[in-house]
C-alpha cells in the first residue's frame, strides 16, 4: 500500500448479496464485473491511514503414506513472512510442502496448447497480485512452472527454497521472486519488476531469467507494459515483450506484444480493440504461459447490458455481445477469421439463458507445427439454459435442432454434447451437487506425431461431484469425484497433402479408450490463524489403451474406479507463531 505515512487514504468499496439457490444478487454501487472499468465503479471512501509491522513464522510437519506403492514419507519446512510497514512486506518459504491439499481439476487434452491451471498454493496465491502480468500476447509468470513436472520426467519437481518480495516508495513500485528447485534437473527461476504509478498512467519493467541444466538451456525475458486511463471511459493496455533464450549453443531472440484498447461509451454501449503480434521465437514458457507463438491478430468487440425491462418480463436482465476476430500466422496463412454474436439473459426466477451464433470462414490449423491443414468454414448454434435443478448445453455445427419442452436438446451435427449439474444446499453448512456430462463427436482429429493425424468417431462421458459440509467454525469436510471416459473408435489415418487437405494414407490407426480418475476426501480443523490440521485422502490415475472388446463408454467409465496409480493418505500440521 503506498504513501501509507498519509494521514488519510482512499479506497473502494463493493457489496454483493448473492441468493445461491434462485442466483439472485444485488449490490452496492451499481458495478458490474462483465464491464471494463468494474474496479473504478467502486464506491469510493476515505478512511484514517494506519501503521501496522507483522512478523510471523509458520513451521510445517506432513507425513503421508503411498498405499499404492507401500511406502511413507516425512517432510518439515517453513514459511516466513515480514511486514516492516505498509509499505513493504517479503516472504519466504523453505523446504516448501506443496502437496495436493487440494486437488486439481481433472483435464483429458489431446490439443497442441498446454492447459492452463490455477495455483491454489499459499505462497503462490497470496501477495501475488503484483507479479501478475498478462500482457496482450502472453504471461510473464505461470506460477505453476514452479515446482510443477521435473525436466528430466521424473515426476513434480522439489523446491529447496523460494522467496518474492514487493513494495513502493512513493509511486515507484518493486516486486523481487526468486526460487530454486532440488537435484539435477532442478530449474532456477527469477523474476523482478518495477512500476511507476500515476494517477491516469502505470507503467512497468519486467525481467525475467530461468535456467535449466537439464536441457542446457538458458532463457531471459524483458517487457515494457503500460495502463493508460485518459478518462472515465477510455482504458488502453499496451506491451512490447523480447525473448533471448540459448539451448545447448543454439540461439533465438524474438518479439511480441500488442494493444488492447477498452471504450466505455456514454449509455448501455462498450467496445473493445485487440491488436496482437507474437512472431515466431518468442517464447515465455520458461516461467510464462504463452498458448502459441507466431501469429497477427485483429479483433473488435462491442456490446451492452439492458438491465431496466418490464416488470412483466420474465427477464431480469439481456447483456449483447458481438466479435469479429482474424488471425493469421507471418507467413500470411489465415487461422481464423470469425463473426459471432451472443445474448446473455438473467431470468427473473434465477436461471439464465445463453445463446451464442458464429461463422467460421475457411482457415488452417497449424497446431503442432508439423504440417498446416486446411479447415472448411463452419456455422455454429449454443444454447444454454440453466436453472437450479439442470443445465443442458448443445453446440451445434452445420445443423438444425430444435429445444423440447422436456429441455431435451435433438439434434443431426457433427459434435453435440448435454450436460446436468443439480447442485442441492441443506442448510448453510451443507452442498452437494452431482454432474453429468456427455459428448458425441463424428469426426475428432487427433494428431499421432509427425505430419500423421488420426480421425475417430468419439463418445465421452464424465461424472462429477462436490460434498462440503462446514461442520462448525473450526471443522470442514469436502469431498470432490471426476470421473472421465473416452471411447475413441478409428476411421482412417490422414496426412496433409501439399495444399493442407488431410488425404487418406496406408498407416494403421487403432481404436482407443481413455480412463481417468480424482478422487478427494479432505478434512481440515482450525487451530487458529493461518494454522491448521489437514486429514486428506487422495487416489486416481490415467489410462489410455488399444480397445480390444469394443466396451462402450458407460463400461469403460465404470471401470474407471478400478485406476488406483495414486493412492494416498497424509496429515499436514501447520502452526503460525506471530511474536508480537
């Protein structure tokens, strides 16, 4: 918080109401989080400035048990945390334990671009909003580079030891991470930024550098970011990013950045400019997240919120949106190039309805950067309706449908999918909801290395489930089930021909099943601040086989519960010592 020696300081505020049964909400001021200038709609108070100094201390002790491979481990650590004034604090942490506390979300990807995943440990979550940069192009720091799989293949990396600090004098801004991770393979990573703040202009320097032994190889990144609010309703975010990186002697330097621009026009109307370019070597994904590189991309957004209808309407409230976008590659290959329009309406009742019109002209998908294939254009149709008890979703590409008033969706496309997620609260300390979801695809493309593509025939089916239960202000026990199978039967094995078409070739292509599994019961009681005892008890696993009884999908998610590569049971102390 900067200038915290001020005798006074303004800030925000925002209160939201939210009925989770119906969805209702309402709230103070009129701000709504769809809008570019959210923030800024916040009611703005001044109050008294205080000084407050913090140090604390958090030793750690976990001992879990591996059932499936009938083995035990003990681990202590600590975290540190220093508060000498408003104005600065700095953290650390030593031997970390980053375990699955709490369990990601499940994801079968057969994409070229890498999943993104939200942090949910501590040191990466808290304080951390300093260090999150995500300029028009990419993002300088993925946490979960961090401690996340080990270059050699040898499973999640181990950090010896991390620290980040951040701060300001006056309206100059600093923030300093720095980790360094165990063994041969181990990954250092370092990152540091600066900021000047303005009352209508932010600027920032970011560096970053990662070295990795294990493949030899060395990479730097350096931005130049802006914010610029010249009024209440223009917003613009502008970045220019460099990448130097070194592999075993070879080097690649490159650009990137773009321009995004936000008009909050007077009335219910908005719009939105993108302009971004990312050529070929630049690359963030040392320590960034960067979905792909070497691309030129136009796009421009407009829509508006009606929110005063009739009281007779069954609406509450009808938000419009309306996107052109093209995107081409630098060698001038058209990747997409897409016209869409969608409403989102609130109903009155608490459901919403969603409906959503694109075309797709013709383009290439040149995913893999093995070969370019051409892609036909398309038209889609998704409605989605939702209420407490069932949400049905239905993309629909070249084909009609019609809606029943069962809210059964029929249709004849290409790929369909329905999904129904009730979710019953009993009391206020008690949920639980169950979902199912299933998805037909007529002709999934799959790539099988080199310039070889398989095309399947694919059902998938996925069964979900949350139990939380807030026993009292000390106790809490959550339980969460994914379950996930595919069923993938062979068409023909396809390769691009010298215009891109994907033509038919002599290789055999097999049929195949996908199983996977998470499965969480975690317990936790409250010592106190920042301190805490987890009970929690993990199995899962991921299978992919040649399918040799041609099950259908309904048997090879049942025979999902079977995986039981991860077993596991730990308990984690955590205790905070704040000496005053």
């Amino acid at each position: 918080m900067k200038n915290s020696g001020t005798q006074t300081r303004t800030i925000g505020v925002f209160f939201s109401r939210v009925i989770a049964v119906t969805g209702e909400r309402w709230a103070y001021p009129n701000a709504v989080w769809t809008r570019p200038r959210y923030l800024n709609d916040f009611h703005r108070i001044d109050i008294p400035q205080f000084s407050s100094s913090l140090f604390s201390f958090t030793p750690y002790l976990v001992a879990s048990r591996d059932i499936a491979n009938d083995g035990s481990e003990y681990k202590a650590g600590m975290d540190l945390f220093w508060k000498p004034s408003g104005d600065h604090q700095f953290a650390a942490t030593i031997n970390p334990d980053f375990g699955q506390v709490e369990s990601d979300q499940l994801v079968v990807n057969f994409d070229a671009i890498e999943t993104f995943y939200t942090d949910k440990r501590p040191f990466f979550t808290e304080n951390q909003a300093y260090f999150e940069v995500n300029n028009p192009g990419g993002q300088l720091f993925y946490t979960r580079r961090v401690g996340g799989p080990s270059d050699d293949g040898a499973g999640a990396a181990n950090i010896d030891a991390a620290v980040k600090a951040n701060g300001s004098f006056g309206d100059l801004g600093y923030g300093v991470f720095a980790a360094s991770e165990d063994g041969e393979a181990g990954r250092d990573f370092l990152m540091a930024r600066a900021t000047h703040v303005s009352d209508d202009l932010t600027l920032g320097f970011t560096q970053t550098h990662v070295d990795r032994p294990f493949f030899d190889r060395i990479a730097d990144v350096g931005s130049i970011d802006a914010r610029w609010r010249p009024n209440a309703q223009w917003s613009v975010q502008a970045a220019l990013m460099h990448s130097d990186t070194e592999t075993a002697g070879v080097s690649k330097r490159d650009f990137g950045g773009g321009v995004i621009a936000d008009w909050d026009m007077p009335g219910p109307w908005r719009q939105q400019y993108f302009l971004i370019h990312v050529r070929n070597d630049m690359e963030l994904n040392d320590l960034g997240f960067q979905d792909r590189n070497n691309f030129l991309r136009a796009e421009w957004e407009s829509g508006y919120r009606q929110d005063n209808l009739p009281a007779e309407s069954m609406f509450a409230s009808h938000q419009y949106e309306f996107e052109v976008q093209r995107q081409t590659d630098d060698h001038g290959l058209t990747l997409r190039e897409s016209y869409a329009a969608m409403r989102q309406s609130e109903v009155r009742d608490g459901g919403n309805m969603f409906l959503l019109a694109r075309y797709l002209r013709p383009a290439w998908d040149d995913p893999d950067l093995h070969a370019a294939m051409a892609q036909s254009g398309a038209r889609a149709a998704q409605p989605s309706l939702s209420n407490v008890p069932c949400r049905v979703k239905a993309p629909v590409g070249s084909a009609g449908m019609r809606i029943s008033k069962s809210r059964q969706i029929c249709m004849t496309a290409i790929t369909c999918m329905a999904a129904c997620n009730p979710r019953f609260h009993i009391g206020d300390r008690f949920d639980i909801d169950v979902g199912l979801f299933g998805m037909h695809q007529q002709d999934w493309v799959v790539w099988q290395g080199g310039s070889n593509f398989g095309r399947f025939k694919a059902e998938r089916a996925e069964l979900s489930s949350n139990l939380n239960w807030f026993i009292d202000d000390t106790q809490e026990l959550r339980i969460k089930l994914q379950a996930i199978a595919i069923d993938a039967e062979a068409i023909a094995m396809r390769t691009p021909d010298s215009n891109g078409s994907l033509v038919a070739t002599a290789s055999s292509l097999s049929d195949f099943s996908v199983r996977n599994l998470g499965f969480q019961i975690r317990y936790r009681y409250k010592l106190g601040p920042l301190s805490d005892v987890f009970a929690v008890y993990s199995r899962g696993g991921f299978e992919r086989e040649n399918l040799q009884s041609g099950d259908s999908v309904g048997v090879i998610l049942g025979d999902t519960f079977a995986l039981d590569q991860d077993d596991q049971f730990l308990v984690k102390l955590a205790y905070r010592f704040a000496p005053s």
